[in-house]
C-alpha cells in the first residue's frame, strides 16, 4: 500500500493553530469523516481519543501518529496536519508535536493497520523528511513529499 492510496490532497490542513491533543483529535475527526456517510466524525474522534487514552501515539521529534480502529469503515484513509506552533501530545522525548498523520482503518485489518504504521514510522524517522516537510510552505508540495516518499536504500 502506498500513502497515495489513503491521503488525499482535501485530507490535509497545514499551519493550524491548535492549542491541545484533543483539537487535533477533532481536526481529524472533520477531516476523516468527510468522505464516509456510514461513519460520523463523532464516532471517529471517540475512537482516536480512545486509542490516545491506550497511551500516547507521538514518536518524537514532534512527531505523531493518531491511528484508530472504526467500526463502520471500510477503507483505511488518512489525514495529515501540520501545525503552526508544537504541542504537547506526551511524546516519549517530551517535544511538542507539531507533523502529525492519523490513519483510520477498519476494525477488522490488523495487518494492513501494522503495515501501515510501519512505513509512517520509518518514513518519519527519517530527519531529513522531517526537515523537508517542516521548511515546505505550500500544503500541495507537502502532499507530493508524503506521497512520493520512498525507503531509502540501506
């Protein structure tokens, strides 16, 4: 599976404001549920919070994954947020988070779910993504940097 497969350029918000973990959660939520009649964004942010209660989704170097299992969804999709200032979102390295990519899957797709999580993780950790991602202004550049992004050969 590709990011192009589950992110699209409408799934995207950059230089937000947000003041905490729970209007990120809704920002998401919004943006999730815009494309699934059968799921509602209230549905989707409960979920998201729940698996944030599990314990916190940041990697570090303000970096966070918000991922959810929804009943009712059928497809795995996707949302990117960019923020204008890092926040707290009790990452393991204590940095404000600021890229954050929440996936929603359905409640059935373990492994697609781990697959995925895997390659966001590994592409990141990455610095100079990160960097990329940060410097970039235009929220389209920044989707063709997500979706075009590539293991790199080690």
């Amino acid at each position: 599976m590709q990011i192009s497969d589950i992110l699209t350029p409408e799934r995207m918000l950059c230089h937000i404001q947000a003041t905490s973990k729970k209007r990120v959660l809704e920002y998401f939520s919004k943006l999730l549920a815009t494309e699934m009649s059968e799921v509602t964004s209230h549905n989707i942010f409960d979920s998201l919070l729940g698996r944030e209660r599990l314990g916190s989704t940041a990697l570090g170097k303000g970096v966070a994954i918000p991922h959810a299992r929804v009943s009712q969804c059928e497809v795995t999709l996707a949302a990117f947020v960019q923020l204008e200032k890092g926040i707290d979102f009790e990452a393991p390295d204590k940095q404000p988070v600021d890229l954050l990519f929440a996936l929603m899957v359905p409640e059935n797709s373990t492994e697609e779910h781990l697959k995925i999580l895997a390659l966001l993780a590994q592409m990141f950790s990455e610095d100079e993504f990160r960097d990329k991602l940060r410097r970039t202004n235009d929220c389209g550049e920044k989707f063709n940097l997500l979706t075009n992004w590539r293991p790199s050969a080690s």
